[in-house]
C-alpha cells in the first residue's frame, strides 16, 4: 500500500442531522449536470467527506440515504 497526498481532488466535509436513524447511511451528491457521485455505506456518525475535482466549482443536491433508501436527510451545499 502507498499512502499519499492527492492535490487533484478537494474535499468538503458535509454534516446533517441524524434524525434518530440508526442503521449505516450513504451519501448521494448530484451536481447541477445530473452527474451523481455515491459514497459506500458508512456508520450513521452525522459527517462524511465527499470529494470533488480541484477545478469545480458549483452546487450538488445531497441526500443521505439509509440502508433502504429512505431519505435521513438532504440540502444543497455550494463548493467554490
């Protein structure tokens, strides 16, 4: 394994509100071209990081999603 910095991406860290679900959530961000990026399943902690190209800039719809794809949460974030 090579552990390394990866200058080509940015990373934003989103937070929302649990709303008392408990089981593992992911994250569905769509960008304003209806191009959709997924995180895996991850423990209902209320944060995730999600990754961008370095150059982007614009908004994305972010739902989190539960293990049925009931909808915990959802908004809009800006990334400049």
């Amino acid at each position: 394994m090579t552990v390394a910095v990866n200058f080509d991406r940015k990373a934003v860290e989103v937070t929302w509100d649990k709303n008392g679900y408990e089981g593992d959530v992911r994250l569905v961000a769509t960008g304003a071209e209806g191009d959709v990026h997924n995180t895996s399943a991850m423990k209902n902690d209320g944060r995730a990081v999600l990754t961008y190209p370095y150059d982007f800039s614009g908004s994305s719809h972010v739902q989190v999603l539960g293990d049925d794809d009931t909808v915990v949460d959802e908004g809009e974030i800006t990334v400049g």
